[in-house]
C-alpha cells in the first residue's frame, strides 16, 4: 500500500486506509448507524454546555504565546458600530446596531485540533530524506504552507498560507456528532498528577461499567476545568497548572487499545489529554509529545482539549450512566490547523 506522497507509512499508522487522499481520519467510522445509536441516548433531553467561556483561562498563563480574543466594534467612518443610532446615516430612521469583531487565537480555550496541528520528520519515500509529514504523508510547504521552510534553512516563502489539507474546516464538514463516552478520571483520582496508563484506565472503566466502542468519542473528566473556572472568576483562587491527571501517553498499551478500540476522537477537561512534559519515558519516539503523535499523525484521531466536562459528568454518575449524544462542529474555517468549539451534550 501506497500513495503519490509516500511509499512508506510509519509503523502503527492507518495512513491509506481510508483512500489515498483521506483527510479526516478516524472520523471515518462514524457511521449513519453510530448516530442513529448516539441520538438513542437522548432520553431526557437536557443539554450541557461543553465549552468553557472563550475567553477562560483566565488570570492563567497556560500557553503565553496564545491569548484570549480582543474583542473590538467595526467602524462607520470614525464612529465606532455600538449603540450606533442609523439615524446618522438616514434621518428618521430608528435602529440602532451593534456590529462587533475579535481577533483569536484559535487554541486558546475549549478546542479542536485539527490532524495537521502535529506532524513528524519522516522519511515518507524510503530514500534517507526526512521531511516535515503529516497525518497520511501530506507534507508541509506543498499542503501545509507558512511562511518560513525550516526545514531549508529558514528560507522565506510567498504567500498562501495556510492548511491547504489536514485543515480544521475537514472536521466540522463531518458534523462531529456521535456518541459521547464519559470517563470520570477526577471521581477515582481526584484533581491530582496521576498519569493513567491502560492497567488504570482499564480498571476505572470496570469500576464504572464503561465500555468504548467503534465509532465513540472518549470524553475524559479531570476536574480541571472547575479548576479554571474557579481561577477564571475569582484570581486569587487556588490553581496549579500541574495538578489534574491525564493520560499517560507513553504507555504502549495504552496506545494499542486506543488503536483497536475503534473510538473516533478523545477530548479532556485538561489542556493537552496526556500530561505534559511526560515523565514516564522523555524522547519516546522522538517526541515529548507521544499521544498527539500517536492521534494526530498516525492514526488521524482528532483530540479536543479543556472541553467543560464537569457538569455532565456529575450527571451521569448521578443517574448510572457514561454515554450521551456529543455533538461539537469547529468553525468551518478553511486553512486553520485548529478552532475554538461550543459542543454540546445531550441526555
């Protein structure tokens, strides 16, 4: 198996699985009967609100290069778009109009990573170069294009920009609705570092009665998003940054039931699923990073990260149950690597 842009695909991956050119991954399992048995779940009909304020955290410096939105107003001239009375443009009239902007930083709060947020150095044609690859052997420059090619030497390049494939607007065309699958980590761990390998992922899911089936998104609660929203309202709260569990990304067993599990997309309450920095095995593959490699660029497994959790969880567990209807869309925004999301969970 093969494709036009690689004659070698990484070990453990899927690439070419789903067609030469397929651009979402896993995603592809989702199935007109998995939403059929994901809207099965509605039973009562009560929403939950998945995502934390967009501009949460706040009074927090998680990543220092990525800030909350600046909203700001359109101009009509030089009058600022807020309150503004149409009357100055056409007397008589009585409207008034509020017209606004923002600039974001895409991964900020509750967020989406698209497939082409992390690839690899892989030698894609067996021929001892090492390119920069994505997630089924799209490459950086031809598909995923900025501004400097690293890779040659900090070489300039004109313009477009941008995910010319792997691009967040693949994943929100999918319509991201399927069955949720909740994981209560913080009911068995409480809000502490625990890095959660498959020997403990497994028994929580036997205490819980949980089971993770093709076409599920794994939703894992930690507990940090209260800690956020705590900090969020009041900045003398108590926070610290490392303290909430994740997964252990390095856990090769681990990596093998994501893999044969069959789920379509994991998304935490934390703010990258697996711990950072992982301190069971630095430089596992190469990367400090070994479950965004492993979901991003081997197995095109979409992964969201500080979803507000919290609340459905509580709920589920009050009412014995793990499963809901998720549905959580990206914005459809072409040549972006990543989004800000308002999912919603439905009992």
């Amino acid at each position: 198996m093969s494709s036009e842009r690689w004659a070698v695909r990484p070990q453990g991956s899927n690439w070419g699985n789903f067609g030469p050119d397929d651009q979402i991954g896993r995603l592809n399992l989702i199935s007109t009967a998995h939403r059929r048995a994901a809207a099965a779940e509605v039973r009562e009909g009560i929403v939950f609100c998945l995502s934390l304020p967009l501009d949460c955290p706040r009074h927090v410096s998680l990543h220092p290069r990525r800030q909350p939105p600046a909203l700001d107003w359109f101009l009509r001239g030089q009058d600022p778009t807020m309150n503004y009375p149409m009357a100055r443009v056409t007397p008589g009239q009585t409207d008034i109009v509020n017209d606004d902007r923002a600039a974001l930083s895409l991964q900020f709060s509750t967020q989406w990573d698209s497939l082409c947020h992390i690839g690899a150095q892989w030698d894609a044609h067996d021929d001892d170069v090492c390119e920069a690859t994505y997630y089924n052997g799209y490459r950086a420059n031809a598909d995923i294009r900025g501004p400097v090619d690293y890779i040659a030497g900090e070489t300039p390049r004109e313009g477009p920009y941008g995910a010319f494939a792997l691009g967040i607007e693949t994943i929100a065309e999918t319509g991201m609705q399927t069955r949720g699958v909740m994981v209560d980590l913080f009911a068995h761990v409480g809000l502490e570092r625990v890095a959660v390998g498959y020997d403990m992922l497994m028994r929580i899911l036997d205490a819980d009665g949980v089971e993770v089936g093709e076409g599920d998104v794994l939703c894992l609660r930690t507990g940090f998003d209260r800690a956020l929203l705590a900090r969020y309202v009041d900045p003398a709260a108590p926070f610290d940054q490392q303290r909430c569990s994740g997964l252990d990304g390095a856990d090769e067993r681990l990596q093998r039931w994501i893999d044969d599990s069959g789920l379509v997309a994991i998304v935490s309450d934390n703010e990258a699923v697996e711990l950072l920095p992982n301190g069971a095995r630095d430089g596992h593959h190469g990367t400090h990073i070994p479950l965004h490699h492993l979901c991003l660029f081997k197995l095109g497994i979409p992964l969201g990260e500080m979803f507000l959790l919290s609340d459905l969880a509580d709920w589920l567990r009050a009412n014995g149950r793990s499963r809901f209807l998720f549905t959580a869309p990206p914005l459809r925004l072409p040549g972006a690597v990543g989004s800000p999301v308002t999912g919603v969970g439905t009992v």
